[in-house]
C-alpha cells in the first residue's frame, strides 16, 4: 500500500462494488489524478468554495421572502460589527455603554505592529481571554491584522470555545480574514476543519437525541431546524476544496483526514469520502492508518456496498502489519459494524465468531451489541434468541446493561410490558449510566399500559443511581396517574418528583417542571388538590399564573355545587387556602365587577367557616378596588372588614416582639396609606403627598411599601415625574427603619417604580442611578423596568440592537418574568436594526412563556419582516394579528404595509388593499396614511399625479385632516424630482403658501432637491437663504444636497465651504453635526472630481470623529474600492 498509497484497494473496490464505470476508470489512473477530472459528481473548478459545498454556501436563497443574499460566507451574519462578536466572546463590557472596554485603549492604526505583537504575546502566554479581548479591540479600532495573528485568534477561540456550541465566532474572524486580504495558511484551515467535524458530531448526536426524544414524548423541539441547517459538513468541505486548491494541506494529519471520512462516514456520502481517501493518498506526509480503513467500511457499510467493504478489509489485512501501531479490534468491529449496517446480520456474526477468533482479534460485548440492535430494528426474532442463547452460554463474554437495554427498547416498542419488565428487572442489576433512554421508553409503555405505581418505582431508583430527573419523564409519571382518575396519587406524585427535581435543579417560575404543574393543576378538576399543588409549590417561590388561577376559580365554582368536592376541600382549609384562592382572583384576567363580586364571596366563605383574614388581604383588596375608582366597593369592603380590624389591632398590640420588630407600621398607617393611594388615582398628588407625610411620616409611622409603589406608578402613568419625585423623597428615610428583610422587598418596589418613572422620560442618568442602588442591594429591576430603561438608551449612531440583546441577555440571566411591554419594546428595538432571526425567536418564546402578543408586538414583528424585505412573512403575521382574539386595531401598522408596498415592493393594488382593509376595521386614516397615498398614486407607475394632488382636498372632507408640510412636500418631491416638472412642483409650494401653512425642513429640502436635481444652483441658493431668513433651521441631509450638487458641477470649493461649517461631534456653537450620509455624499464627490486621497482622508475622519458602527463605516470605505 505504501508504494501505490492504496490505488489498488481504490481499482479493485470501483471494480468489484456498485460504483460505476466511470469511476473505476477514474481510479485505475495513476496517482488517481483521473479521479479528480472524471467524476461527474464533483467540480474541480476550484476556486473559493467549489462543488455541492461551494453550491450550498455561495447559492442565491429563494426562500418565501424572496430575499436575495447578497453574499453568504462561511458564517452567515455580518462581520463588520466587532462589538457583537464582542458579545459572542463574552468581552467585559461597560454596563449600557456599549463600545468595548477594551476599546477605550484604542490603539492608533498605525500602530498595527503593535497590536498584532500584543496578541502573539498573549498567545504565547497561553492566555486565550487576553488574545481575544485584544484582537476585538484592535479590530474595532480598525487595526490590520497579519496572517499569524489571525491563527493565533483562531485558536484562542477554540480554546475558549464550550462543549455543543457553534462555532460562530470562529468563522467570523475566517470571515474577517478572507474580506480583509489574508491569505489563510494551513494550520487555518486545519484548525477550522477540525473544529467543523467536531461541531458536526455534536450536532448529529444532539439531533438524533432530540428526535427520539419527539417521537417518545411527542413534545416539540423548537431548535432541531436551527441544529440542522448549521450545515458543518459542507463548510468543512468547502475549506478542505479550498486548501487543497491553494495546495495548503502540510498541517493535515491523518486525524484530520480520519475525521472528514467519520463525518461523511454516517451520511453514507461515497463520493466525497472516496474524495478525501485520494487527496490522503496524494499526501507527501502523511499516510492512512487503521482508523482509516474503519472509517471506510463504515462508510461502505452504511451505504449498503457489503463488496466494497470485504475489499477494504482485505486490503488492510495485506498492509496491517505496515501500519502506525493500532488496536486491530477497532478495525475488526467497524468490520462487523459495517455488516450489521449493510443488513448481514448472519455474515456480521460469522466474522465476530469466525474470524476474530481465528486471528486470535479481542472480542468484547460490544460488537455482539451492535449485531443485537441490527437485529431489534428488523424485528429478527430468530437471530436474537441465537445471540441470547450463545452470550448466556458463554463463560467469557456475558450480557451487560447495554445488552438488555437494547432488548428493553424492543419489547416496549412492540408494547409487550411482561417482557419489558423482564429485561427492566435484568438491566438494573447492571451499570444503567447510559441507559436513559432505554429507562424513558420503559416509562412511557408504563403510562400507556396505565401502571403509574411501577412508572413513580422507576423514576426513583433512576434518581437513586444518580439520574438527574427530567422534566418529560416526571410528565409521564404524574399524569399517568390523571389517566386513571387517581388524582389524590397524583398529588403525591407530583410532590415526590418535584423534591428529586430539586435536588439537582433550582425551581423557579421560569423552570421547565413548572409547565407539568400548570398542566396538572388545570386538568386534575379538583379544588383540593390544586390548592395542596400551588401551595407545595409556593415553597420553591413559584406563583400562580393567569391560567392556573381561572382553572382554580373554575375548580372553586364546581365544588361550591358538589358536596363531595367542598367537604374534601373544606374539612382541612385554613387561611393559607384563602390566600391562595385571592392570588387566584387577581392573577385571572377578570373584569372589574366580577373581581368585587369575586372577593366578597370569598370572605363571605371564610367567615362562614370562621377562618379570620389577614391585614395583608385587606391591603390588597382595597388598593385594587381603588385603582378600579370603585368607591362604593371599597367602602363596603372597609365595612365588611371593620370587625376582623379590630381583632388584628387587639393581636398586632398583644404580639410585643412583632411590634418592636416593625415599629411604626401600624393598622393605621396602612388604612393612611391607602387613603394616599386613593387620591392619587384621583389625581390629586398633592393631596397624597400631604396625607404621607402629615398624617404617617410625621408621626413616625411608616407607610405600606405597596401602596407607595402603586402612588408612584399612578404618577407616572399620568406623567408627572415631579409628583412621582416627591412622594420618593417623603417615604425613603421611613422605609429605612424596616427590618432588613422586609426592607429589601420594599426598596425593590419602590427603587424599580422610580427607574421606570425616569425611564419613561428619558431621563437616562437617573433611570441609570436607581438601576444601581437596586444592582449595588442585589436586586433585580422587573421586565416593565428592563423595557423602560431601554426605551431611553437609545443611541442615534450606534446598533440599537445591541442595547437590545444586552438587556435582553441580562434579564434572563437574571430569571426576570418578562412582560408584553418587555417583549415589545425589545422587538422593536431588534426590528429597527433588521435583527429579523432575534425578532422571530423572541416571538416564539413569547408564546411559549404565555405572554399574549398585542397589536404593538405584531406592529414590532411586521415591522422586522419589512424592513428585511420579508413580504410573505409580514402577510402572515399581519393576518395572524387580525384573527388574534385580543387583537386591537392599530393605524400603525396598516400604514406600515401600505408604505411597504409604496417604497420598498411598489405596488398600487396591494397598498390601495390595505388602505380598503383599514377603513374596514373602522379606522380613521392618518395625515401620514395620506401622505403615503399621495405617494402610491405619484410615484408608482402609471402614474396619476391628479389623484395624488386630489388627496389634499379629499383628506379634509373625507376625515377633516388638513393637509401638513409633509403632504406639500411629497407632491413637490414627486414633480420635482422623479417628473422633472420643475414648473409643477414650484405650483405646488406657492399653493402651500397660500393656504398658510409653514413650510418645514421636508418642504425645503424637497424643493431644494427640485432645483438641484435639475441644475439650478442659484434658485437653490436663493431658497436656502430665504429658509434661514424665515427662522428655519437648515439640515444635515439640506447640506448634503449642496455638497453634492456642486460636487457634480465641479465645484469642490463650495462644497468644501458646506463641508467646513459642520463638525463632526456636537460642540456648543451649535454648528451641523454630520451624517454617516453627509460623509459618504463628499466622499462620492471628492471622487468624481479626481480627488481620492481626499476621499480617504474624509473616510479616516468619519473613522476617528464618531461612534459609528463599523457596517456603517465600511459601506463608506468600499466607495474608495471602486475608482
């Protein structure tokens, strides 16, 4: 084999199995160049990416939304943006600021030595974190990076890089590499192959995990999609083309090689193995070994060539004895395996006990496993009772716990339970470490046979071996005792489980084992036994939710008519019950009127059972009538409660220890503060901070933390942050003197209320100063006050996105229960920057979480669809919107579909469709809905510009809308611009003028586009100084029409001059601050005037002035790549 390297194992297995003519010709070539030329399968074109992988990773996407990638790389998203491949990296990173730490040490760029020095140090420090955070901040600095240090990141990255994650990462600092004009070495591509068949392995196991786990538990898997289309194989193909294209393949070991075959070995994919095999072949410096020629059969076997294996098998026995020392067993048993795959089971064990144990080859239970599994998926009873019989019989080899697993999985698959208990019995006497899903299987035949007892039996003894209990398999136990009505065992069950849960897993109100109690309490149609669950439960700290709490209130009804179910509840009830049933009234999505009826029954029963309230219920009763303005309900409810007052009073002052405990919150003070609270619903803040501070405050009272929360939020709902502000600086020395544990809880409301009072004013610096008193006490701000913080951390010139998934990430982190509000404003953020694939995820887990989608997350969502030109996904979300049955019509989003198909896909029918389809749901249309027909009918072929100049009229008889700069400034825009009817478009701003309306900055720049776009500079001139002069301020985008007007006549001192009186940041004479547009506007023009070192120097100041994404940056720079 040595002197051929294999040609005539590749001659004779061409020749003598399945595969065509034309390859075995191709193999019997010499050197087996004629491999490369002939074989139609394969293109030896090769250039970046070559063949089916270059296909798959360059291919023009014709997805439903028509989207035409422009460019797809290895790693699919963009590369330009540093600071999220930050994120990625897990880079430290000033909290809200969101240009890297590591990049306020930003390096000049013409210190590039520097920097590429900087990372080889940390690398040869063998300090992978420094490599990276370097590298990210010189990147982003705009540093050039040399081809070693690139290596050196790459594996730094690997390095760094966790068990089962993707390599995105990775790929994007290859991406980088390529884009940016390195040539990548061998060790590159060796490196990213190896992590690529490393990744791909991870991926096959976890997905044929994850299937299995469909078909057995039924449930959905809401990654497998994103799993498999992660495509590992063919972009390690792709790179392997590619090096052996550029002849870069001195780094390939013989692992490398080993592990392409493995990875394409279990697709069955022949011919590129077969490829791979010949490039090995070739090699000068590396030759096969026996992990070789396992892969092979494995591959052959797979593919059902049995004859090509025998080949393969007889040419390693020719060579075995030349190859690199190995274990012949494994070769032997790929041998056997391959057998086994091809469907000789029979010629599978000859070889396992014929010629293995003629060449004296180890045999070991494994392989007789494996002909065992072939023979369990063909349901060969025959070949299992002879393996059976020969593995009980034999002294040496005996069955192991893998053995009866295999056994175990058949018999419950084919439902026969007296066997399955059998084996189960059998394989628990043996090691089960990886047997779970065997031990599943045998669960769910148990639920299916309606033997929940023995099932509860397995999933202990599962835990007493040091399984972790899984979430399925505890669903499987406790509702096989709902199957059969065994509710009180159910209870048990799920209590039992729920504390071996616990052992190994925190619950929480975002844990996985908490969809089985939901699922439990709702279907179990038992007072007592819902109640004996959620109160179980409450020990984790887990509350009700909506859904929970109307199937408890339905539960409540029911046994209320059954005397049966109201004795059994009714026997053992306690206040703690009670308690649990008014969660269940608030928590429900209930009408005002029904939640009063709702808790006067329910202290009518604990009177009539002679259960005493508590104060707490008082409290909270009361502020919810209050916040409902149900005056008449909340007096009644003080009345009803005045006798259980007293009582209270009498044993808050006989309880001494208490009272010094919590001195000063008194009966009194939480009957004041709820007068305070009463008033500011009304209104009257004045009125509640008087009462806070006169009447409990100055007595050296302390008021209700809940109903200084609630005051605060009402102010803020009502926008009056100066009230909000107030009541904070009356209450906070008081809630100081609380003991700490009831002071925690209390700071956390009230500090969170304030974040999102200042929040919803953008008042950034002091929603930033009580998001750290509450980060400084350990406290974690709700979702409200995440998506409020967010509203105002916006950043005009930088990602928003990256706002978004920073505050995103640290809520979930932190187990914050997100809201609708959360979800929405973090979507919108997502959908402004075209994050469309976050936008879409978020979607998901709202609806998995429970969260009712509104009409603004469906405007958030189609508005993501849109904007990443995703038409056939916004049609069917905007219809899915309209058929939600909480759905609220919304003018916003039908403007948002007409301007879709007015902008970006024009089309007349399909907008004109919307606006019908508004005026259907009884929407009054807009002045911006108007604006956008004027632009349908004026800028769509055929054009009507009368229709268009009829909506100015026709807006204010139709819906008494007066026609606004924006409207004028489409018409002129239109006439101006796209018609070249300068006349017209004049008309049209003398019309504007006479019916008195004040021209904005639209109207000038429409107008001053018209004259510009049509050469008259000096009508243009004029315009500008008569909107100075008219107090009209001017703007970037006015200036860039005259940096490109006289850049196009030539006149670069004038557009310099324009140029010149704005400044890059901000400063207090208050000059224009440029636009990433004006900077790319005198780029185009310093470049149409052969000036390009100009160009680049106005790149370089766009690069150093401002924090600029770095896309945004780039798109500018590739202007210089053009010329």
């Amino acid at each position: 084999m040595y002197g051929a390297k294999g040609s005539s194992l590749l001659n004779t297995v061409a020749r003598q199995s399945g595969l065509s003519k034309q390859l075995a010709a191709a193999h019997s070539t010499p050197k087996s160049t004629a491999f490369l030329t002939n074989l139609q399968s394969r293109n030896v074109n090769f250039a970046y990416t070559t063949s089916r992988a270059s296909a798959h990773l360059n291919k023009q996407s014709s997805t439903e939304d028509d989207q035409q990638h422009r460019s797809v790389k290895l790693h699919r998203t963009t590369t330009a943006n540093w600071q999220q491949l930050a994120k990625i990296s897990k880079v430290p990173a000033a909290r809200f600021n969101h240009t890297l730490a590591a990049q306020k040490q930003q390096v000049p760029a013409e210190n590039d030595e520097g920097i590429n020095n900087r990372i080889l140090s940390a690398a040869k420090a063998q300090d992978p974190e420094a490599v990276v955070t370097e590298f990210l901040a010189g990147r982003t600095a705009g540093a050039a990076m040399s081809t070693q240090t690139y290596n050196a990141v790459l594996d730094a990255y690997g390095s760094l890089r966790k068990h089962n994650h993707p390599l995105t990462a990775m790929l994007t600092v290859y991406d980088d590499m390529v884009a940016s004009g390195v040539n990548p070495t061998s060790h590159t591509y060796a490196t990213l192959i190896k992590f690529l068949c490393t990744r791909d392995d991870e991926v096959h196991k976890t997905v044929n995990m994850l299937r299995r786990r469909v078909a057995r538990f039924g449930v959905e898997v809401s990654n497998l999609s994103e799993l498999e289309s992660e495509n590992n194989l063919d972009r390690a193909m792709a790179l392997f083309e590619r090096a052996v294209s550029e002849q870069r393949t001195e780094d390939f070991d013989v692992e490398l090689y080993n592990r392409m075959l493995s990875m394409l070995s279990y697709k069955g994919q022949t011919k590129d193995a077969l490829y791979i095999y010949e490039q090995l072949e070739m090699s000068k410096t590396v030759n096969p070994n026996g992990h070789t020629f396992a892969m092979l059969m494995t591959m052959f076997g797979y593919a059902g060539d049995l004859s090509a294996v025998r080949e393969c098998f007889k040419e390693y026995k020719a060579v075995c004895s030349h190859l690199p020392k190995h274990d012949p067993s494994y070769v032997y048993k790929a041998f056997v395996y391959a057998h086994v795959d091809a469907g000789d089971l029979k010629g599978a064990l000859e070889i396992l006990e014929g010629q293995m144990v003629k060449d004296h080859v180890r045999v070991t239970i494994g392989a007789y496993n494996r002909i065992l599994s072939g023979a369990t998926s063909r349901n060969d009873v025959a070949m299992i009772d002879t393996l059976m019989q020969r593995l009980e019989t034999n002294p040496s080899i005996k069955p192991d716990g893998n053995t009866y697993g295999i056994l175990l999985s058949m018999y419950c698959r084919t439902k026969e339970t007296d066997k399955a208990t059998d084996m189960y019995n059998k394989m628990i006497e043996c090691d089960i470490s990886k047997q779970y899903g065997r031990l599943a299987d045998y669960v769910c035949l148990l639920r299916a046979e309606r033997m929940p007892d023995k099932s509860m039996e397995v999933i202990k003894h599962m835990h007493s071996k040091g399984f972790e209990v899984d979430v399925s398999i505890a669903r499987e136990v406790v509702m096989g005792y709902l199957d059969m009505n065994e509710v009180t065992k159910g209870v048990a069950a799920l209590k039992e489980v729920s504390n071996l849960y616990a052992t190994s897993s925190y619950i929480s109100e975002r844990s996985p084992l908490l969809d089985v109690v939901r699922e439990f309490t709702v279907k179990c149609n038992d007072l007592d036994s819902s109640i004996a669950v959620m109160r179980f439960m409450n020990k984790f700290g887990v509350k009700l939710d909506s859904r929970v709490a109307q199937s408890i209130l339905t539960q409540y009804d029911a046994a209320k008519q059954d005397t049966k179910a109201w004795e059994a509840f009714s026997k053992d009830a306690d206040v703690r019950d009670f308690t649990t049933l008014y969660e269940a009234v608030f928590k429900s999505d209930i009408p005002a009127s029904v939640f009063r009826e709702r808790v006067f029954e329910l202290l009518n029963t604990m009177q009539a059972m002679e259960i005493e309230p508590t104060l707490n219920l008082y409290v909270r009763v009361s502020t919810r009538l209050k916040k409902y303005k149900d005056a008449e309900a909340d007096a009644r409810w003080q009345k009803v409660f005045e006798p259980h007052l007293a009582q209270l009073e009498q044993k808050q002052q006989s309880n001494k220890k208490q009272q010094a405990e919590v001195e000063g919150w008194t009966i009194e003070s939480d009957l004041q503060s709820g007068a305070a609270l009463d008033l500011a619903i009304q209104g009257n803040f004045k009125g509640a901070v008087e009462t806070l501070d006169k009447h409990i405050i100055q007595l050296g009272q302390i008021p209700t933390p809940d109903a200084v929360r609630d005051i605060i939020q009402q102010a803020t709902r009502q926008k009056s942050l100066s009230s909000a502000v107030q009541v904070y600086n009356v209450v906070i020395d008081s809630l100081m003197k609380l003991p700490k544990n009831l002071q925690h809880r209390a700071l956390q409301h009230v500090y969170n209320s304030m974040l999102v009072a200042y929040a919803r004013v953008d008042d950034l610096p002091h929603a930033r100063e009580f998001y750290d008193k509450m980060r400084q006490r350990g406290m974690i701000p709700d979702g409200d006050a995440y998506g409020s913080l967010l509203t105002c951390t916006a950043n005009s010139t930088a990602d928003e996105s990256m706002d978004a998934l920073e505050i995103y990430e640290e809520a979930m982190k932190n187990k914050v229960r997100p809201t609708v509000y959360f979800y929405n404003v973090v979507m919108s953020k997502l959908a402004k920057c075209r994050k469309i694939d976050h936008v879409l995820r978020l979607f998901d887990e709202m609806k998995k979480f429970g969260v009712q989608p509104n009409s603004i997350t469906y405007a958030a969502l189609i508005s993501a669809c849109i904007r990443c030109s995703s038409e056939a996904r916004a049609e069917r979300f905007f219809h899915e919107m309209l058929r939600s049955p909480k759905y609220y019509p919304r003018i916003g989003v039908f403007n948002s579909m007409i301007q879709f198909y007015t902008q970006q896909r024009p089309n007349r029918d399909k907008a004109l469709e919307y606006y019908h389809l508004l005026l259907q749901y009884n929407l009054k249309p807009s002045g911006h809905t108007y604006k956008l027909l004027m632009e349908v009918y004026a800028n769509i072929p055929p054009y009507d510009m009368l229709a268009a100049h009829k909506l100015l009229t026709d807006m204010t008889k139709r819906h008494g809308l007066k026609p606004g700069p924006s409207h004028f400034a489409t018409l002129i825009r239109s006439y101006g611009c796209l018609h070249r009817d300068v006349g017209s478009a004049v008309a049209v701003y003398n019309e504007m003028k006479k019916a008195k309306v004040k021209p904005d900055e639209t109207v000038y720049q429409a107008m001053l586009n018209t004259y510009i776009d049509n050469n008259d500079m000096q009508a243009a001139e004029n315009l500008y100084k008569e909107m100075l002069n008219s107090g009209a301020q001017s703007s970037p985008y006015i200036e860039n029409l005259f940096i490109a007007g006289y850049g196009s006549r030539g006149d670069m001192e004038h557009a310099e001059k324009v140029w010149q009186r704005m400044v890059d940041v901000k400063d207090k004479n208050g000059a224009l601050v440029r636009e990433p547009s004006t900077y790319e506007a005198m780029v185009k023009a310093y470049l149409a005037n052969g000036q390009p070192d100009k160009a680049a120097d106005v790149v370089e100041q766009m690069h150093n002035g401002r924090n600029f994404p770095i896309k945004v940056i780039e798109g500018v720079r590739t202007l210089l790549n053009k010329q």
